[in-house]
C-alpha cells in the first residue's frame, strides 16, 4: 500500500496533505472503529459505528469529500481524494451506510428542487438522516423497468402499496428511495416515480433477511396504504427514470477507488498466509504452491489496477463514470471475489466453526483458533453478493456487449 | 449417469432417496439445527431400522458387509437431502478403524451398538497446527502401569458434542512430525481430564476442540497394533474421502435440480431466465461438472480394495476433482438465484456452504494434489 502512493509522486502540498490525513486517522479510528471496519462481510460495517465515524468525519468537514463544495463536499483535487481513499483503506476506516451519501444525494443534487436540497443533503452529511434503497421487488431484480410496487395519486399524495426487497440495512434507515410505479407509457419505464419516503410512515413494515455469511444485511420492506405527499417526487412524476439512469451510473461505475480497495485485501490475504502454519511447522506465505497463487493473484491486480487508474485519471471531474469501467468492474469482482477464496481456503479447517459471536465488534465469545481464522470464510460467502448486488455479473455482461461492443 | 451398479445397490440408493424426500424436510433440518443438538435422534434412528448404519460393518457383529460403492449409495443420497447427521464419523472413519484395526472385544463392544443407532463415535485425527497433515500429531500418549495417560489438542472434531465415545491419534514414539509411532485409542467422552469445547459449524453440524489433560485410559482401548496407527488413519480417511466427495456429488445434483426449476420459473425481461443462453449454458457446465464429480468419485470407490497406493491415489484425485466442480456448481447455484440465493431462509446456500466445507476437508485442492503425485509416484 505504502508504495502504491509512492508511484504517485507527490508533490509537497500532496505531502502535507497526507500528513494532515494521517494526523486525522491517528487521532480519531480507534480500535472498535478498525474491528467494524475489518468485520465487514458485504459492503456496510455494523451499523453502530458506521454511524459513530460519519460524526467524526462530518465535525472534521470531510462527511462528504466527493460531493460538490457547495453542498458542503471537501473540494479537493482527485489527486486528494486518492489519497485520502488509500490512508483510509490502510487505517481501516468503517464503511459507512452510504446509499445516502453516494446514490441518493448526487440525484437530489441534480433533480432536486431547492427545498428538498436544502432539506436532505445536509442531514445526511451529518449522519442524521440514513437512506435505505429501495428499487428490488420479490418478482423484479435485474429487470428493474417491470417494477410493480404501486403509488395511486390521491390529491397532493401518493397511496403506496406493495414491498421492496433485498433492502439494505433498512433497518437502520430513517428514509427510504423508492421507485414506485405511478402511470404507464408505451416504454416500461413511463410512469415511474423516484420517491422519497420516511420510513416512519405508518403502513410500512420491515423484516430483516439474514445471509449466507449469517449477518442481517438486508430486509424485506412492506409498503401498506402508506401516505406520502407529492413535495417528495425527486425529478417529475412518471419520469423516475431519469433519475435512475443518473443513479445506476454512479453505483455501476465505481470508477478508479477500486482498486485501491483491492490492495487492502490483497496485504490481508497476504496477513492470512503469513500467521497460517503449513501444517508442518512452516508457514504457509513459505508455502510453494500457495506462494505461485498469491503471485498470480498479484499481477492480476496490478492489470486491475493500471487499467482503472489510466481509466480515472482520464475521466473529468463531476461527470458520472464512463461504460468502459462497467468493462473493467467485471474482472475487479472477479479478482476481489478470488482472494476471498484464496482466504477461505488458506485458514482450512478453521473456516468451519461458525464464529458470529466471536467477530462482533464488541465479541460475545472467544474465538476458536486463532484469531485470523475469524474473517476469510464469512468474508467469501457475504462477497458472493458481489456478483449479484448492484446488478448482476450477466447483466454487466450484457450492458458491455451492448454499450461497448456495440451488439 | 447410471453406473455399473447391482439391481440390489440400485433399489438401496432408490429407497434412500425416497425415503429422504419423505421424510426429511428443509425446514425440519433447520429446526433440529437451531435446537443445538447437531443431529437428529429421530432420524438417526430411522437410518439404523433402513440399515444405513449397518452399511460398512462385518456381518458377524450385525453389519452388512457394504463396500465403498455401497458407502458411495448411501452418502449421495444423505448429499442429496443435506443430512446433517454424523455419519462420515461414526461410519466411516470409526467405522472403518473398527473394521481394520480393532480386536474382537472391540468390535463386538462397540459394532453391534453403532448399527443399533445407540453410539456415535467421534473421530479426532487433526490438530491445530497440523493443517491437513494426518502425521502432525503432537498429542502423547505416555504408558504408565497398565494405562496410557494421553495429552494434547484435537480440532474441528464433528459430532463431539453428542459423542459417547471418540477414537483419537496419539503419539505414543517419535516427533511431531514422524510418520511412525502413532497409535490409536479410544476414549469415553466423559473421561475424567477430557474437556470440549463446542459450537455450531458453518455447514449446520456441531463440532468441538478436545483437549485432553492427562486423560487416564486402560492398555485395551489401544485399537490397531502401537506406533503403527498412520497407515490405518490413512485407509479411514481414503474411505471419508470417497463418502464425503459422493456426499458432495448428491449435493451438487440437488443444487443442480434447485437451480434448473428455479431458471424455469423465475421471469426478467418478460421471459424466464433459462431462455436466456448464458443461463443454459452455465446450467450445463454446472451438469458437466457434477457428472465428472460422481464418475472420479465412483471410480475412487470401485479402486478402493486394489492396493494402499493405488486406493489412495484414486481418493486423492477424487477429492481433487470435485473440489474443482464444487467450486464451480456451488457459486453458480447461488449466482443464478439472485439476493434469494444469498439468504439463509433458502436451501441453496446451505448446500452450497455444506460443498465449501467439504473442500476444506480430508485435505484441501493443494494438500490433495500433492498427496496424488506421491501416491501415483509422478
Ligand atoms: C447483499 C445484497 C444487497 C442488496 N441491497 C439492495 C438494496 O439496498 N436495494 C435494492 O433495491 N436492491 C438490493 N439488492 C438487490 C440487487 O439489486 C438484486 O439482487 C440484483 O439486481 C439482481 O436481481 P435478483 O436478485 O432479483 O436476480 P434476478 O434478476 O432474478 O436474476 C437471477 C439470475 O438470472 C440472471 N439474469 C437475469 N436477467 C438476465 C439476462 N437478461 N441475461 C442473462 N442473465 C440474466 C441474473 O444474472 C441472475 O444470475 C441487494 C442484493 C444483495 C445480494
Ligand atoms: C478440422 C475440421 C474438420 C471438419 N470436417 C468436416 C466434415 O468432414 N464434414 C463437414 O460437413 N463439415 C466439416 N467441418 C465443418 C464443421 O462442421 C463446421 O465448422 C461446424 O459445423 C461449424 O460451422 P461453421 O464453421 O460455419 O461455424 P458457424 O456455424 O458460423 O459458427 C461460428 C461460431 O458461432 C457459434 N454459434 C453458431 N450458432 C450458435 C448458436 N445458436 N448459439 C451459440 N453459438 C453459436 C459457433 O459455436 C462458432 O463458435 C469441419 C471443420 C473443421 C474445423
């Protein structure tokens, strides 16, 4: 990692930069915060201290760094957020319940009407406000457009009827984004409404949904004669859709971030190997064959790497990601999902016992094994969904073969 | 695919599977899993009166005489029900020291009550620092006057909790490390110095640490001849491998069954997803996989009896085989049913974790591979 910012060559105000960045990190990631960072199975740290870090980070002005400075972003060059991406991935920051942050506010900042702007961003710069996503129904996933949670116009409201799924951390959400169907066109995406909703209407009920990797990561949301006035249309009534375009470009793209994540979990696989035994009084980093793999999986990353760096670097700011890093996600997922099982497998037999008292942030009981035994094989069944959530790896395919390859 | 098999091991396999869809539902093994008690005794009865725990043993003390084909029969149905019952321990691996190793007053102790369903045998060859190595053993086994006094950590041993009774490796000459002067014991799970720690496992059993502190027990609980233990661990672990990698065949089948109904009813773009040509596809990869995985596995099994080398190449290359299948069947069933595929209210991932498991069992893909090229002499 430390000579990934190395490559980088910077300049002195960047030095500085980092120094204040490293400052910042020192003082305020306490153990709590890197343990709910470490045990992240998906893609959001326990909900507590995700929580706890969005106050910290807004106190210090950065509860929002990629955002526009004028809806209180930190205004820093992309040669700053890098590094400011790469000190948090190494300090092991939590990764913040962010659907509100990074998919909802970018749409209220270009759809919103003033009011609902500065109603919404700031709150969710400061951790007041959560915001749940709510676009996935029972029948619908990757054929978003045939949505059919229903909103009936009823004078100045909307009657909402029906459930979304797969919610994340609903349960935690105080809002709630939600693409209701309102009208009907030639188009399967006429008469959809993006909507923003209080998750304590009356009439909404939620159910959480435990994972594979045995965490309540997401919930099914029951929507029942539920009242929400028209003052909460992001974008126009039956044109919803626009507004999802805007959105799925954001969560599709990811953009150069990415690979620095990779780099954080290449150097834990690498922690992995380094505290496993061989079984025969070795260690297992020492191992040959296990050697060849970690190296293999190292120059993929660095292809992962180099290709969506040069992507970002040529990418203009504000301007949503380009399909070519849809292209280029593919082959990252991959790779992340791979070193998962490369973990998984480098721990053996001490994937087996089921530990989910044991990684709590505050731990309910001791560990069997050794402690780094705790996270590899949670940590591959909760990345499957890394492959399924935010679209689909066929999806992805079919979006690049229409998009890129022109099919 | 149909095998070359007998009309009796044929209906054997049929009445299992029927008797499964019958009577053990999902929803049942998840109650029994939630309870803690890591099996069902209802069910583990029902094995005994259909004979299954009768399968591996010698007729002389009420068993059938099964082969590992039989075995083979048996744990692709349990596969495909996701049994999660402690078979492959008190079965195979115990069953088979019993078989090879044990005297007569063992056998006649210990079968007679295994077949009755009213014993369950918990078997501790691995430790923690041993990785997948069955002559890491650090635990000792010091004689003294009539007894051995035996110390040390057994790891991620099934079943232990319900346990009566446990069969263990102990060193009792040589380092760590020698393959030579490992012997075998058994010990009474209520063994004064014998404590376990237990917990649920990933794949819905329970299993436990044994941590033995100068466990007291007599010279006749030695199984098999002293410091001779190696080769007989070796020969129960080739018959776990084969039971477990036909367990995981029955698994990926019925994942296989899952997927295919769920791609024909589950509809996107206005069209099920199985007319979609990816999905066809990965869904006969998936089938192409499973059908490797049961014909390497079946042939482990047919090779059993011909030789120590060559019975332990053909587990090892089986075990290898379908760690490479079941990394493909088991991610794709998930892959294709979606966020449902991701939740624990579902089946398929509890097969899919029950396959992951399995691969890091009896030996993970490196461990394996390397065990073939030696066995094969390559
Ligand atoms: C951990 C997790 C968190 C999530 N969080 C949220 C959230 O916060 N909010 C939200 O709204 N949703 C969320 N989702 C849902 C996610 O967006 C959907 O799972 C995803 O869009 C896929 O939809 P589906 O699960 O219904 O699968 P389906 O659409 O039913 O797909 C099933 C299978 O069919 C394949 N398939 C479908 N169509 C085609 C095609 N045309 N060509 C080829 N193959 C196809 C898919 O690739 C997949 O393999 C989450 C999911 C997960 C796993
Ligand atoms: C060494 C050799 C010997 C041969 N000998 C004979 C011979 O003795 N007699 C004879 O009659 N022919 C022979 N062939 C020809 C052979 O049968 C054809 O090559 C074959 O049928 C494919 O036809 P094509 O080459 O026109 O490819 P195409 O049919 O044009 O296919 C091109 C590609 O598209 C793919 N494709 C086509 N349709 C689909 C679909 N529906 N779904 C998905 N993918 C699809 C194919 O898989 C292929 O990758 C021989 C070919 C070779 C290479």
């Amino acid at each position: 990692m430390a000579d990934l910012l190395d490559d980088l060559n910077l300049t002195s105000e960047e030095q500085m930069f980092r120094e204040e960045v490293r400052e910042f990190l020192a003082e305020n990631m306490t153990d709590e915060l890197r343990r709910a960072s470490h045990f992240t199975m998906w893609a959001l740290s326990e909900f507590e201290y995700g929580k706890r870090w969005q106050k910290i980070l807004h106190q210090r002005g950065w509860g929002a760094v990629h955002w526009p400075k004028e809806y209180g972003g930190a205004g820093w060059t992309r040669m700053q957020k890098m590094i400011w991406h790469i000190e948090c991935i190494q300090a092991e920051t939590p990764s913040v319940m962010s659907m509100g942050r990074d998919l909802c506010a970018p749409c209220i900042m270009k759809f919103g009407t003033e009011e609902q702007k500065a109603f919404f961003l700031p709150r969710i710069l400061s951790g007041e406000d959560w915001w749940a996503q709510g676009f996935s129904e029972p029948g619908v996933g990757s054929d978003l457009r045939a949505l059919q949670m229903r909103a009936e116009s009823d004078g100045d409201e909307f009657v909402l009827n029906g459930s979304k799924i797969w919610t994340s951390f609903a349960d935690h959400a105080n809002r709630i984004f939600c693409l209701v169907r309102s009208g009907s066109g030639p188009k399967k995406h006429d008469g959809i409404s993006f909507l923003l909703v209080d998750m304590d209407s009356p009439g909404i009920e939620v159910h959480p949904i435990t994972t594979i990797a045995g965490d309540p990561e997401f919930c099914q949301v029951f929507f029942n004669d539920v009242r929400v006035s028209k003052s909460r249309l992001l974008g126009k009534e039956n044109e919803g859709w626009d507004v999802v375009r805007h959105l799925l470009a954001y969560e599709h793209g990811g953009g150069g971030g990415r690979s620095v994540s990779l780099f954080g979990r290449y150097n834990w696989l690498r922690e992995v190997a380094t505290l496993e035994s061989d079984g025969a009084g070795g260690r297992l980093i020492d191992d040959v064959d296990f050697g060849r793999q970690l190296a293999e999986m190292r120059i993929e990353l660095e292809a992962v790497s180099f290709a969506s760096d040069e992507l970002s670097k040529r990418a203009r700011a504000g301007e949503p990601p380009s399909r070519v890093s849809e292209l280029l996600a593919i082959r990252s997922r991959l790779v992340s999902q791979k070193m998962t099982e490369l973990a998984m497998r480098a721990v053996g037999r001490y994937g087996i016992p089921l530990q989910q008292g044991a990684r709590k942030v505050i731990p309910e009981v001791d560990p069997i094994g050794p402690e780094h035994v705790l996270k590899p094989m949670p940590f591959y069944l909760g990345q499957r969904a890394g492959t399924i959530a935010g679209g689909t790896d066929e999806i992805h395919h079919n979006n690049v073969a229409r998009h890129v390859l022109g099919l | 695919m149909d095998f070359v098999l007998t009309d009796e091991q044929k209906m054997f396999g049929e009445s299992l599977n029927k008797f499964f869809q019958s009577e053990y539902a999902f929803a049942d093994r998840q109650e029994t899993i939630q309870a803690g008690n890591g099996f069902s005794p209802e069910l583990w009865r029902s094995l005994a009166d259909l004979g299954v725990l009768a399968l591996p043993f010698d007729p002389a003390y009420g068993g059938f005489g099964g082969t590992a084909v039989d075995n083979y029969i048996a744990f692709e149905a349990m596969g495909r029900a996701l049994a999660a019952e402690p078979a492959l321990s008190t079965l195979v691996l115990a069953g088979t020291l019993l078989n090879q190793a044990s005297n007569q007053a063992q056998k006649e102790e210990l079968i007679p009550a295994i077949v009755a369903g009213e014993l369950i045998v918990g078997v501790g060859f691995y430790e923690p620092q041993g990785r997948f190595n069955l002559n890491n053993c650090a635990t000792t086994a010091v004689k003294s006057q009539g007894h051995y006094l035996i110390s040390g950590t057994k790891s991620v041993v099934y079943a232990a909790d319900t346990a009566d009774k446990f069969v263990i490796s102990a060193r009792t000459t040589g380092d760590p490390l020698h393959e030579e002067g490992i012997s075998l014991f058994f010990v009474d799970a209520d063994a004064y110095g014998l404590t376990r720690k237990s917990y649920p496992t990933v794949d819905g059993f329970m299993a436990s640490e044994l941590y033995f502190d100068e466990v007291c027990v007599p010279t006749t609980s030695l199984t098999g001849e002293v410091d001779k233990g190696l080769p007989l661990i070796e020969e129960a672990v080739d018959a776990a491998i084969v039971a477990s990698c036909a367990e995981a065949v029955g698994n990926m089948s019925a994942l296989i069954e899952r997927t295919l109904e769920h791609c024909k009813t589950r509809e996107a773009f206005g069209q099920p997803i199985s007319s979609f040509q990816v999905i066809q596809h990965r869904l006969v990869d998936m089938t192409v996989a499973c059908e490797h995985a049961a014909a390497i596995t079946m042939r482990a099994a047919k090779l059993f009896d011909s030789g120590e080398n060559e019975r332990s190449a053909a587990a090892a290359a089986a075990k290898v085989q379908v760690n490479k299948e079941a990394e493909f069947v088991g991610p794709n069933a998930v892959q294709l049913h979606g966020a449902m595929g991701m939740t624990e209210e579902l089946d398929v991932g509890h097969y899919f974790k029950r396959l992951v498991v399995l691969g890091s069992s009896f030996g993970d893909t490196h461990y394996s591979v390397r065990r073939y090229m030696n066995k094969a002499g390559l």
